[in-house]
C-alpha cells in the first residue's frame, strides 16, 4: 500500500487510444518526471496535453494527463490517468519510463483492491467490477449494476446489524443474569432469528439465476440425428458455427458457444445425435452428449415435427432440468402425432420462423424474464452463497438451541459465527487469503 504502482488499463493490441494509470503517494511526483513539468500544478479532473519524455529528452508520446487527487478518487489514493496513442509499442515505452520513474507494475486487480482497503467499495460492489466488464446480455449488466450500486453490501449490512442485536440481547442476559434480564421474552428471538432465516433463503434463492447471469445457461440441444440441432445452433448464433450435413452422425463432439436469447445469456451446446452406433468415435459422442445432458440448466429436444413421433428423452434425462420440445422443420407441415402432442416450439430453421416464440419460451424456462426480475435485481455469486449457507446453518443450530431450553452460551457462539460469515460477504470479516482468491481473478490495470 506505500508503494506507487502503474498498469495499462485498456486491453492489450493496437488500438486508436490507450489509458495508463497510477495510483499511489508518488503518483504525482512520478508522472511528473515522465513529464518533465510539475503535475502538482495541473487542476484536478480536468485533461491536459503534455507529452512524456525519455530519460534523456527523447518525446515517447503526446498524451492527455488527468489528475485524480484522494480521497476523491477510484482507489482513494493519488490517481494520475495518461490517455496516449494505442500502439503496442508506444504504450509499452510509456509504461516502461513510469517504472523508470519509481513506479512498480500493478498485480491483477491491485487498483480494485486498493479501493475497498480504503473504504471506497465493500467486497460485493469489487466484485461487482468485474461482473459490468464481463456482462453479456442487459438483464446481466443490470445486475451487475445493482450489486456495483451497493445492492447486496446493503442487504448483508442490515442482516448483520440485526444478528448482532440478537446477539448483543443473549450476551446481556448472560453476563447480567441478576438483573433479570428476559432473553427478548425467548420466542421473540427465535421469532427474530426466523425472520433473519427467511431473509437469508430469499438472497440464496437467487443464487441460481446469478450463475445463469454470470456464465450463461447451459443449454444442451440434443436429439436423434438428422433433426436439424447443428442447424438450431447456427440460427441462434447468426452465422454458420456448426458443419450441416444430410448425411447422420457428422456431429461427433460438441461445439458450444454463447448467445443473446431474450436478454439472458445461453451456453449453446451442440451435441452428436443420440443413437446406437458401431463407430467408436460416434459412441464417444453420445457419451458425451449424455455427460452435458445430466449437468444441463436447460434441455433442447430438437424433433422433425414433419415426421411421426419417436422415441422421446427418457424420465432420467429430463429429471431435474428445464426441458424444452423443438418442433423443426414447421416448413414442411406437422406430422399428426406432433398436432396430438399439443406442446413444444414449432419452429422452421431453413426459414428462420419462430425463433422469438423460441426465446420466449426459454426464458420462461429459466425464469429469467424481467418479469420475473422486476426492478430490483439480487444475483449472489458463489462465494457469497457459502457465506450465506453458513450464517444460515449456524442461525438454525442457535434458534434448536434455544427452542430446547439449553444454555444461551452455546447459542451465543453460533449467532458469533453466523455474524463473521455475514461479515464476510461486504469484507467485514477480511482475511489475507480471501482477498487474494477474490481480487486474483482480476485482470492487470483494474
């Protein structure tokens, strides 16, 4: 935290434009040898030219420089911005003269970091950094948003201040028992740890549709061969990603890929048509496609609607997953037993019909709509619902203890371990191992 560090915060390649940043207590000070001027003198939040020189004079580049003084700032420290030319080279010479200067190169997600040991983000709202950059789809960067908003720091902020009260109240029944103090009349505080306890499952409920948010549906488009699953994939993806052929089993392996549905983000997974072969390579496909289907958010059964019913998915690969029938081949008229079956999605994939009846469907499937959403938007990530489960594991343990009668001691150490593992969702709770695993998964210069 003494030391100044420098990174480039763009993405690495040739562009029109680059940003390097510097953050520290001789942020300003190395910036203005880079300079040759003095950038004490430069008015905060405005741009100015200048340009960055070599140690001896040489002109590296002609910049726009920044100044950011703290705590007014992103990291809460000295922040100096230089917006430069993008080439590969030039922003490698920039950076190397910053170094020159007294600055060191950044770690991965050092800036961030820096911001929430300052006070300027709680744990959640870092997080949530990353989550807007990569965000894929609006209902995604909405909820991203929210949680970069303070969203969830807020939520856990309230559930910890009303498990320290409970706590604060048995501690003073403990420590003080001559003075009569009733346990909040015992039922009111198993009535509050309840209310506490519900929500804490209203957050962990939205774990599953975080993930979805996060790294996409995983969707699996299965089916006998010859239905047209590669063709699906194709017209979702808007470009031909996946050989078409007449000719059964040109799908061997899988062939994944991500796409806007509706607003939520699918994992696409093309999969080899499920059928008995004698070629080892087709088998090893199947296998495989049976492998996706059991770790499947969402089932596509692709059939040729112009043909008559076969054997459908059995109960086992539809248990416990979304599953979604496909009507393809609508273009060529519907067999009668498919107009007897009286569900599923016709859709044409040689004419590129029904697709938004597709969609639509699929989100009702996975019950991301921003129906379902509403306006205020709360996806936990992994990391916090294992906090979550935590608190909630130990409330549980505290309010059986309670409810039995037993000493309020044994109770008063799991309400302590549920109030740390609420702590730690916002980084109330800080230790040097979860703030390297949170803050490792960022990239250089944020």
């Amino acid at each position: 935290m003494n030391e100044t560090i420098a990174a480039v915060s763009t993405p690495f390649g040739q562009g029109a434009l680059a940003v390097i940043r510097l953050s520290g207590a001789e942020a300003l000070p190395v910036a203005g040898q880079a300079l040759g001027r003095a950038p004490e003198g430069l008015e905060e939040r405005h741009a100015h030219r200048a340009k960055v020189r070599a140690e001896d004079g040489v002109v590296l580049d002609d910049v726009v420089v920044t100044v950011f003084r703290g705590p007014r700032s992103y990291t809460g420290e000295d922040v100096v911005e230089i917006s430069c030319h993008g080439g590969v080279l030039v922003v490698q010479r920039l950076l190397e003269r910053l170094l020159e200067c007294g600055a060191r190169s950044a770690e991965a997600g050092e800036f961030t970091q820096r911001a929430f040991l300052n006070g300027k983000l709680d744990l959640t709202q870092a997080e949530a950094v990353m989550d807007v950059i990569s965000a894929q789809t609006d209902l995604a960067l909405r909820a991203a948003q929210h949680q970069l908003g303070g969203r969830i720091g807020v939520e856990t902020e309230i559930l910890r201040g009303e498990i320290l009260e409970i706590l604060a109240h048995v501690e003073a029944y403990i420590d003080f028992p001559e003075e009569d103090i009733d346990p909040d009349t015992g039922a009111g505080v198993i009535g509050r740890l309840e209310g506490v306890k519900t929500r804490i499952d209203e957050l962990l409920a939205t774990a599953g549709q975080g993930r979805i948010l996060r790294e996409g549906a995983r969707t699996v488009i299965c089916g006998k061969p010859n239905v047209g699953k590669s063709s699906l994939l194709n017209v979702l993806l808007g470009y031909e990603r996946a050989i078409v052929s007449e000719r059964a089993g040109t799908t061997r392996d899988t062939v994944e890929e991500v796409v806007n549905v509706g607003g939520i983000p699918v994992r696409l997974i093309d999969t080899a048509g499920i059928r008995e072969s004698v070629d080892e390579i087709e088998r090893q496909g199947v296998e495989r496609t049976k492998q996706h289907l059991a770790e499947a958010d969402l089932v596509l059964e692709v059939v040729d609607a112009s043909r008559e019913k076969g054997t459908l998915l059995s109960s086992d690969d539809r248990d416990n997953r979304h599953h979604l029938l496909v009507l393809n081949k609508a273009d060529l008229g519907a067999h009668p037993d498919w107009n007897q079956e009286g569900k599923g999605v016709a859709i044409s994939c040689k004419e590129g019909t029904g697709m938004d009846a597709l969609g639509e469907a699929i989100g009702e499937q996975l019950s991301l709509g921003a129906a379902s959403w509403g306006q205020e938007a709360v996806a936990v990530n992994a990391r916090h619902q294992d906090c979550l489960r935590r608190a909630e594991k130990a409330l549980s343990v505290a309010r059986e203890q309670l409810s039995a009668g037993e000493s309020p001691e044994f109770a008063a150490v799991d309400l302590r371990i549920a109030l740390d593992a609420i702590g730690e969702v916002a980084g109330k709770v800080e230790t040097e191992e979860l703030l390297g695993e949170i803050f490792g998964r960022f990239c250089i210069g944020k």
